[in-house]
C-alpha cells in the first residue's frame, strides 16, 4: 500500500496531468514596419512584435516546426526565426527580391521567387547551400507545391503563365496561358487541381492536374464596387473541398466559393486592400492581411461572417497560423 502526504498527492497529480495545449499563433508580416506580429488565435490579439529584416513578405514553416522562414525582399535573404523563442537565428541569402516562398514536404528545400531575375532558386536550408536555379517567365510571383511534393508551380506576373516545374529535374515541364498579372497558386488537398488567380483578369483559373489544362475560369464581380478594384490574389482552399476563398484586393472583399460547383457563393466585407488568407488548424475561423487598413480581418468560416479586425503593422503582407 502507497501513502501520500498532501505535497506527494499534488506532486503525483501534477506529473499526471497533461500539459495544456498551447494556443495556436497567427504570423502576420508588415511590409512597411520590417516586423513579423504574432497573435494569440484564442484570445485574438497580437502579443508579440518580432523585427525582421526589410520588406517581408511570404512566410513558411519548416518541415520539424522549429523554424519560420521570412523572405524578406529589400535585403536578398531569407530570416530564419526559432519558433520557441520568437527569435531571429541565422540568415539565409535568397537571390535578388524573394516575393514567395514555400517548403518542400519531403526534403528540407525552400522554393524562392526571385520577382526581380525571372528565376526560380532552390535553397537548401539545412545545409544552408543553393541547389538550383529555374530559369521561368517574367516576374515570377506565385508559388505552389503538390501535396505529394512533385510538382511545383509558379506563377509569372507580366508573362500571364503558370509554369509547371517537375521537383526531381528542376525543369519547367508544362507551361499554362491564364489571366492578366497571376498572384497565386494553391493546389486542391488532394492534389487534382491548382487555383491561379489573375489579379488585373479578376478571375481565377481552376487547371486540371491531368491534362493540365483549364477546366473552369471563376469570375468574380461585386454589386455596386467598380470593377477595376476588383483584383484576385490570395487563394485558400478548405481540405474538405467545400469552400474556396479569394481575397479580392482593393474591393475589400473576400470571395467565398464552392470548391465543387465553382459557384461563387457570397462575398465578405474585410478591411482595405485585402492581399493574403489563411486558415487555422481545424479551418472554423480565416485570417486576411489587409494592407492599407493595416489590419488583420477574423472571418468565422461556418457563418461566412467577419467576426474582428486585429490592428497589425504597417502594410500587412504576407499570414500563416502555427502547424
């Protein structure tokens, strides 16, 4: 038989109770500021400012989670921050303006459009080394990768063109004609289509990952907003194949679509000049940076409606939310 004394009791009660759960961090870079805010998605209010280098924009996280990558544009680099302690660790060079970024699932690559070389630079951020370059169209932007990591996309700004690139060759394999000036690409979650937005086009164009062809072109066009402000660029896909979300730019609105009929179903009134999405982990709530506002807007996804405007930075470009 085990006896306890009152401080034995609540040590033992204490080692077995687990941990709570940490709340999930929205990451939000600021264009004009040269910071990085982090909010807290439970209480819904930033709770740290992290100082990058200048001009960041597109953010991804590394394959362990330990790291955050930020491209920051005006100093040709990469910053590097240590997720636990909110930190920037090391600096990684990118080559000239690195607009997107995104991490390969399978290795510990970092896909950099680099807007201002028509080129595409493949980094190897454990080794800190650059593994190739993939010449592509003019003004590379958008960047995408397929689920299973073997395809990745770019989206080049002046060239109208999507171009397919096969990861194990580095070598542009299909190219795609869309829309006028193509901001992003975003493939379905089960890889079978990726959604390119065309921002002067306002549409996106839904291409078919068989034959690589357009299969649907989603206009968009918002009563009583004039046409001109409506821009497509952000895309985020829910992984149920519900719901689409296209943030419009200058009409301040967030396009709501149903992934499967391609059927535009409502549009969401956020704050001026929306630019990027993200979902949270369980995909209930939706987070857009709005650059001129300098706010973030939270939409719960059930209700389609916004729910609060978090003040940011300056300029708010670029959100992801912790895995």
């Amino acid at each position: 038989m085990f006896k306890f004394g009152a401080s034995g009791l609540l040590l033992l009660t204490l080692a077995l109770t687990p941990p709570a759960a940490l709340a999930e961090r929205v990451f939000v870079s600021n264009e004009k500021d040269n910071t990085i805010s982090v909010i807290d998605a439970d209480r819904l209010e930033v709770i740290e400012t992290i100082r990058v280098g200048r001009r960041p924009r597109s953010m991804a996280f590394s394959n362990n989670g330990e790291w955050l990558f930020v491209a920051v544009g005006d100093d040709e680099a990469i910053d590097i921050i240590d997720l636990e302690t909110l930190q920037v660790r090391s600096r990684q060079a990118s080559g000239p303006d690195p607009e997107v970024i995104r991490v390969d699932p399978n290795r510990p690559y970092i896909y950099v459009s680099n807007e201002d070389d028509n080129i595409v630079t493949v980094l190897d951020y454990e080794r800190r080394s650059r593994v190739a370059r993939i010449p592509v169209g003019v003004e590379p932007e958008g960047v995408a990768l397929s689920p299973d990591g073997k395809w990745l996309v770019n989206t080049t700004e002046t060239s109208n063109m999507a171009h397919f690139i096969d990861t194990e060759t580095f070598e542009v394999v299909h190219n795609v004609l869309v829309d006028a000036r193509p901001r992003h690409a975003e493939f379905t979650k089960d890889g079978s289509e990726v959604w390119v937005s065309a921002e002067i086009g306002a549409t996106v164009s839904v291409i078919d990952m068989e034959d690589f062809r357009i299969k649907q072109t989603i206009d968009f066009d918002v009563r009583g907003v004039p046409r001109e402000t409506v821009q497509a660029v952000g895309v985020e896909l829910t992984s149920d194949g519900r719901y689409a979300f296209v943030a419009l730019g200058p009409s301040n609105r967030v396009a709501v679509v149903d992934q499967q009929s391609y059927e535009v179903l409502d549009y969401i009134l956020v704050g001026q000049r929306v630019w990027h999405l993200a979902l949270n982990g369980d995909e209930t709530r939706l987070f857009t940076t709005n650059g001129v506002s300098g706010d973030v807007t939270v939409i719960d996804v059930e209700s389609r409606r916004a729910l609060k405007s978090i003040p940011v930075g300056r300029f708010p470009w670029g959100v992801v939310v912790s895995p």
